[in-house]
C-alpha cells in the first residue's frame, strides 16, 4: 500500500512541476491540427 501511495504523490508532484515550469512554445508557422504542426520543418543548411 505504500508504494501506491508513494506512487500517486510522485505522480501529482511531476504535474504540479511540469505546470509551474512549463517549456516556452516554439514558434510554428504553417498549417496546424490541434496545434500539431501538419509539416517538416525546412532541413537546416550545411554550411559550416
């Protein structure tokens, strides 16, 4: 029953702090489906 316990607290804890330290959105151009990008990204250049 403990490790249950322990389980679900950890679980609640990695909610309350991805929720407090959210990642930055990146910026999307182009069409998008519930905020998925529906596109590549352009390959980088390989110039050095």
């Amino acid at each position: 029953m403990a490790v249950f316990v322990a389980s679900i607290v950890g679980c609640i804890w990695l909610i309350v702090v991805a929720q407090r330290y959210a990642d930055p959105p990146l910026p999307v151009t182009g069409p998008q489906v519930m905020k998925v990008p529906v596109t590549r990204p352009p390959k980088p250049d390989k110039s050095p």
